[in-house]
C-alpha cells in the first residue's frame, strides 16, 4: 500500500496535528518527511538554523526515525517524492505566510500534473489569518476591535493528545542527513522540541501564569513564558495554550493577559494575510516619505549594543548572548532605532530576523512596524521611548543591565541606568551616549509633521 505523505513545516510535533491525523485515516502508512528549503534556509541566521536541525532531531526520534529529510524547491523535490514512493496524497498543516501561499499553490500545481492532491488541513493559529473580518466583511485594522471578534469566534479544542497517536504506522524511505549546526559561539539556546515544549507550557500554566501580568514587563526577571520559539516553529499549538488556559481555575488577570499575548500574534497573522507586501513595505504608505538616516555606523554601534543607554546595549546584547530579547526590550530598542537615530524599521527587523530563535516575520515586521508609527495603531508616531525612564520603570535595580552589560556591573541600584551621573560610571569603559535623547524626539516629531503636510 502507497504511503501517505506528510509534509512538516512549521508544525514540528505530533500532538495537535489535524493534518497528521487526517494522514493516519488513510490506508497505508505514514511518511513524514521535511524539505530544507534554500529560500527559507539561507536567510535563517545562526539562531534559527541551529533551532530547526535540534528541533527536527527531536522530531525524527518522535518518529521512530522515520523522518525523511530531502533538500532543494519544494516545488521540485515533493512531486519527486511522491512519485518515487507512488503517494496519491500530500497532508500538509497550511502555511499562511506570503512566501509560504505562493509555494504551496506552486507545488499543488506541479502534484497536480502527477495526479497527486496537496490536502492542506489546519494552520498554525488557534483561527486562521482570513477568518475574522467585521461588520462590512473587511479585515480589521486596529488590534482591540479584533480581540474582540476572535474570542466570539472562538477555536476548537486541540485535536487530539500525543498518546492517540503513538501507534503510528510509520514507512520509510531514503533521507538525507540534517545540516551541521551552525557556530554559535558562546550563545545558549534551551531545550529545543515538542517535548521541551510541553515541559515548558506545563510549568508556566502551573506556576508562573499567575503572575504573568505583574512581571512579563520587568526584563530583569524570568517572567515570560518563553514559548515564542516553541509556537514558531509549531513544536506546541495555540490551540493547546488556549484549552489549558480555559482549565485555569485560578490566574485571574496573568491568564486573561497571556491569553491577549496569543491574540496579538493571530492579530499581526491576520494583518500580514491581507497585506502580505507588508513584511516589506510601510502598512502606512505615508511613512515612506518620512526623512530618514542611512544605516551607517549610528546603526552598526545599535546592532553592537554601543549606543549609550544601558536598557538599548543590554537588550541588543542579550540578542547575541541568546537569540532572543525581552519583548519590552524589544519595543524600547525599535523606537530607540527609529525615532532616536531616524533609521527605517526594515534595518532593525532584519536584524531581528537574523538573530532571533523566535524569529517570527509576522510578529517582527508587525512589531516594528507598530514601533515605528507606520503600523496598526490608532496614532502611534507620538509614542516616543525615553530609553532611561523605560529602564528605571520596568529594571528598577539594575539587574538587567548588569546581567549584559559588564562595564557597569560595579555601579549600584538603579545607577547602572544612567552611568553618567557616577562618578565611576565610566571607568569599566562603557560609552558616552551617541546622542541626546530630548532632542532626538523633537526631530523625530518634525519629521512626522513633514509627512502630515
């Protein structure tokens, strides 16, 4: 009996898994296979690429070794497998990013002319980018409205747990072998896998959502989940968070805000499925007018985490010590990078992109993008970070600078956010602030003003 095939891309787990399951229906056996794709391979930075190769390992053993690993343009290399192994169906979760519909239409086309069917079943949200639109059938702009029309939407249960599908009958079939793993230097990624996964969803439900809302924004502590790079790379699905936040009996506003936290990634989906120039391009066309500063060497002390302001060097640091930057953090580095230096957000979410393990282009080009006044909010250009009150507010003492940023670890307190008024604040050899940060907001609201004209 001919296998069917299983194409995994950003659903590397077996729990959860409408596409796998509509796979076992079938009469022969399941061949799971994974395309390393160039288009998408090359792009990853070191972060991303040692991710996927830990967590397609994590993968393959789940399946009793059977995963097939195949490299080249899907659009090439799934028609050949499904030909080789005699297949008349590919079951595929659907990918609803830009690159990912213009592929997958290419390579149902190309099944089409082997008269194989592409069945793709399933996304990677709790509801689909598309689905929710308002009154007058149009997609929504502005996050709030959104929030609300998807919780009356609602979302299925999760579709089954990992036991209902341990039985698996497995085929097999040629594989080559998962890429060396980039050089990562010093960088600690954890645990990669739909176990990991889990693991982690399960002590964050069980010990850390209640206190979600009062400690996600202080970066000096552990107080996120920690689950972004699990979703992105569908190694747990939100379906699954959003069941087990509903079997919370207690977290009172932890739980109501992290069920919010998943809302805005379906929000930017959404955006990014209408829009999918984009991931490129200003949501806000204006702001493409707007005067900008070349990406010289003011972006490159940026990227290096040499700018001045110890919350904008400790985050970028962190970027490269981890792959990953706390989510205020992040805010306050973008609009540091837009507003104080007047360098378009494209620079800084390529940047993002290269060196974040969750690199996410919906929520990362939509996060800046929102930084950057050019996004879904309703009037944003006037939000304007001031880098030092961001970090007295949310690392009142000092922990977070101290922890990336070694020059100032001798200073005290919440002194390790403003080193200048020290007397040793500059002995370690940090740098002088690269610019004023008051007069840097006035001109980046005289910009906004000359698009306005």
């Amino acid at each position: 009996m001919p296998p069917q095939l299983l194409w995994f891309r950003r659903d590397l787990r077996l729990s959860d898994h409408p596409a796998l399951l509509a796979a076992i229906e079938g009469d022969g056996p399941v061949l799971p296979f994974f395309v390393i794709d160039p288009k998408l391979w090359d792009p990853a930075g070191p972060p991303r690429q040692a991710w996927l190769i830990r967590s397609l390992t994590a993968l393959a053993q789940d399946c009793d070794g059977r995963l097939v690993i195949r490299y080249g343009d899907p659009v090439d290399v799934v028609p050949a497998l499904a030909a080789e192994l005699k297949a008349d169906t590919v079951f595929a979760t659907a990918d609803c990013g830009p690159y990912g519909r213009t592929r997958d239409a290419a390579v149902a086309d190309a099944l089409t002319q082997i008269d194989v069917r592409l069945e793709r079943i399933g996304t990677p949200y709790a509801v689909g980018p598309g689905t929710v639109l308002n009154g007058s059938g149009d997609p929504y702009k502005v996050f709030t409205p959104f929030s609300r029309a998807w919780r009356e939407h609602g979302w299925p249960a999760p579709a089954a747990s990992l036991k209902a599908v341990e039985t698996v009958r497995w085929a097999k079939a040629d594989s080559e072998k998962l890429p060396g793993e980039p050089d990562l230097g010093a960088m600690q990624l954890p645990p990669a896998g739909e176990a990991a996964a889990l693991e982690r969803w399960h002590e964050f439900l069980e010990d850390d959502v209640n206190d979600y809302a009062e400690r996600r924004d202080q970066p000096g502590v552990d107080g996120t989940s920690g689950l972004s790079v699990h979703l992105k790379y569908g190694e747990v699905h939100p379906r699954t968070l959003l069941a087990g936040l509903a079997r919370k009996r207690s977290g009172g506003t932890g739980v109501e805000t992290f069920r919010g936290e998943l809302c805005w990634r379906e929000f930017y989906a959404d955006v990014l499925w209408h829009k999918p120039a984009s991931a490129r391009e200003y949501l806000r066309s204006e702001f493409a007018r707007m005067r900008y500063e070349p990406a010289g060497d003011r972006f490159e002390a940026w990227c290096q985490g040499r700018t001045g302001f110890p919350i904008v060097d400790a985050g970028m640091r962190q970027l490269q010590a981890e792959g990953w930057i706390h989510n205020r953090v992040r805010m306050i580095v973008a609009s540091f990078l837009v507003k104080d230096l007047h360098v378009e957000w494209q620079h800084g979410a390529r940047w993002f992109m290269r060196w974040l393990r969750d690199g996410d282009l919906a929520s990362n080009q939509h996060g800046w993008q929102w930084v950057a006044g050019s996004g879904t909010d309703a009037a944003p250009y006037f939000r304007v970070f001031n880098p030092i009150t961001q970090g007295l507010k949310f690392d009142p003492d000092g922990v977070y600078v101290r922890r990336y940023v070694a020059e100032l670890s001798d200073l005290p307190g919440a002194a390790a956010h403003e080193p200048w008024k020290h007397p040793d604040g500059y002995a370690g050899g940090y740098p002088e602030r690269m610019v004023d940060h008051a007069a840097e907001r006035l001109d980046a609201l005289a910009r906004y003003q000359e698009i306005k004209k």
